[in-house]
C-alpha cells in the first residue's frame, strides 16, 4: 500500500489518468453492449476514450501548473 500511496504522489496526473481512463471506459463499455459493434470498433472507441481521459487530465493540470508558479499573487509587469 505504501507503494501505491508513494506511486500517486510522484505521479498524480499519470494515476488521475489511469484512474479516469478506467472508469470513463467502464461506462462506454456498459453503455455499448447492447450495440452490435466489430471487435476493432469498439478497440477503437477504447483507444479514443482513453487519449479522452489524458487530454481532461493534461486540461485539468493547466490550472494547477498556475497555482503552483511562485510568482502567482503578483501582477504582471
């Protein structure tokens, strides 16, 4: 456990990206089965909604990149 603990914390953008990759591609997955797909379409609609997950993510860490600058509070010069 303190390994996984350890693993998040020197990695949080890659494990928010595993961890909403898996649960966006659970609910695409309950969502389609009732739809007749071919095996590479639905890999397909796997793939896409995992680069999905990584572009949220890389988005989400936009915001963060700026309240983590030292010169935050300032105002520009």
């Amino acid at each position: 456990m303190d390994r996984f603990v350890e693993l998040v914390k020197r990695h949080p953008m890659l494990t928010a990206w595993v961890a909403l990759s898996i649960g966006m591609v659970a609910i695409l997955l309950y969502t389609a089965k009732d739809v007749e797909l071919l095996p590479t379409q639905r890999l397909a609609l796997v793939l896409a909604t995992i680069g999905l997950a990584g572009a949220c993510v890389w988005i989400l860490s936009w915001d963060s990149d700026e309240d983590a600058s030292p010169d935050a509070g300032e105002p520009p010069k």
